[in-house]
C-alpha cells in the first residue's frame, strides 16, 4: 500500500527541497521503501541535493514517450536505498504539459511500488502545482518565517483549499459547469456561488474540506523570526475552514548551507546539529501520521 505526500511552499527559498530530501532520507533509515519525484516544473533540482548532478534518466523522458513506464526513470540512491526520479529541469516541453499529458503522469503516480512517494510539486500557484498538490494522499506545506513568505504561504493554501472545494462540484450539472467557467478570489465566493445555484451546495463543499488538513513546516527559524503558528491557524479557520496542524518547526541552521555545499542532507551530513535533529524530530512525526493514515485506509 503505497502512501502519496505531497510538499508545496507559496514561494521558492523556503528550503522545501532540502526539507523533503531529508525526509526521504530519514524515513528510509526507519525502514520504509522510499521514493522521490520531483514534480517542480522547470526548477527540479532535488537531484543536486543528493550528489547526482546528471541523470542519464529523468521526467522528460516520461512525458515525452521515449519510455511509457515511469519506474524506468528510477535511480537508486546510496541514502539507505532513497529512490529518486529526477525532475525535467527548465524545457519547454514541461512548461506547456497538456492536461492529458498531466492526467497520464498522475494515473503513472499509482504504478510505483514504494511504500511512501513524497511529489516535490514545486513553489508557486499554477494549476500544474496545485494539481500535483491535492493529487496525495497527505499534504505537506514549507514556509520561512519572512513575512513576504507567509503571504504567498497563505495565497497558496487559500487556492489548494478552492481547488479542493470545487473539486466536490465536478459532477455536479449546472453548478460544477458555472464553477468551472468562473475566476474566484476568495473561498467565499465559491460557496456564494454554488449556494445560488444549488441549494445545499455550501454543506457539499465544507464537507469536502473536513479531510483537508494540511501539515505545517516552518523551516529556518530563527530568535528574531518566530512565526505567530497561532494567529495563522486562525486565519485558516476563518477564512478557509480547514485545520493547520504543525509537523516541524526547523531552525536556522548554517551547517544546512555546509551540507548543501558538501551535497548531503544534513541529517546524514551532521546528525547532530540543530536543524538535523528538527528534522529527525518532523521525520517521527510524520512517520506516525503515514502509519494513521495506513491504518484509517485498511
């Protein structure tokens, strides 16, 4: 039973790579079957983090049909056995994935055999980012402490979640087709919406955002930086309706700089510095959540 973890952040620079590399890692020194895809649309880099600057084998070669297996672009780390499929990197091909071509590489997601896939779905607000988000089973989002970064944090959180509620309208006649045609800035305008149209659509769609839960990393904290966790989870709350519940809070650290340097995950690089044992500590926790969530499915 393979479980899906997506990882989205509202802006690059928040060290989202770095946090699920070491993720990875650490789950597999735990003894789970591991694998990695790096779904960042025109910035993979995740590769680089572990020492592997030049695959022979990566994305692009799925998308652009030279292998119809995606289990071909595996490679085998010397992380406790991570395995990684590397992104496509900057092509134009990737840029412009048609929606079929994005639906082949989300139905391909299922033919992995792992126990755990974490999906680098990449930073930003496109459709391609969000979609690759809401596709897993568990959600994870990085953000820094910077105010411009809980912002984008926030948009970010904000669209998953409407993309989420429409999600519960597809099949819905007239009220999914007005949906699908109209632009929203806010979650409350699609309730308004839908209600409109149909009622009993409001309910329809909080119920769909009961299970939306997505868990909260906060990576290079630092003394003067302490991220107000509480005043945020008020904010989605209110405004979006869902829960925030915290996974890590990873401090600033320069030896992640020197592990980055050395191209090593700083868990393994220096286990017993600051940042390494947040992750190890995020790591346990989520390692419980996955072993729920095992359990909620069977």
């Amino acid at each position: 039973m393979t479980i899906t973890i997506s990882v989205g952040s509202g802006k690059g620079g928040t060290g989202k790579s770095m946090v699920i590399a070491n993720l990875a890692m650490l789950l597999a020194k735990a003894g789970r079957r591991v694998c990695v895809i790096d779904l960042d649309v025109g910035g993979a880099d995740i590769h680089i983090l572990y020492g592997l600057f030049e695959p022979d084998r990566t994305l692009t070669d799925f998308l652009t049909r030279k292998t119809e297996n995606i289990s071909d672009l595996i490679h085998t780390l010397n992380f406790y056995g991570v395995q990684l499929i590397p992104g496509t990197g900057d092509t134009l091909h990737t840029a412009n994935m048609t929606f079929q071509e994005k639906k082949r590489l989300l139905r391909s997601l299922s033919t992995i055999d792992t126990d755990v896939l974490l999906i680098d779905v990449g930073a930003g607000t496109n459709y391609h980012a969000l979609d690759f988000f809401m596709y897993a089973d568990i959600q994870i989002c990085v953000t820094s402490p910077e105010p411009t970064a809980i912002m984008d944090f926030y948009t970010f959180l904000q669209l998953a979640t409407i993309r989420k509620a429409l999600g519960s309208f597809l099949s819905m006649g007239d009220v999914g087709r007005t949906l699908r045609q109209t632009k929203f800035d806010s979650l409350s305008q699609v309730f308004e919406i839908a209600e409109s149209i149909q009622e009993g659509s409001r309910e329809k769609a909080q119920l769909a955002l009961n299970n939306f839960n997505p868990l909260l990393v906060v990576n290079k904290v630092g003394s003067g930086a302490k991220i107000n966790l509480l005043k945020l989870r008020k904010l989605a709350s209110k405004y979006l309706g869902i829960y925030l519940p915290e996974l890590g809070e990873i401090p600033y650290d320069e030896i992640v700089d020197e592990a980055l340097r050395a191209y090593m995950p700083v868990a393994e690089f220096a286990p017993d510095c600051p940042a390494a044992q947040a992750l190890s500590n995020t790591s346990e926790k989520l390692g419980k959540v996955i072993d729920l969530y095992v359990k909620k499915r069977s």
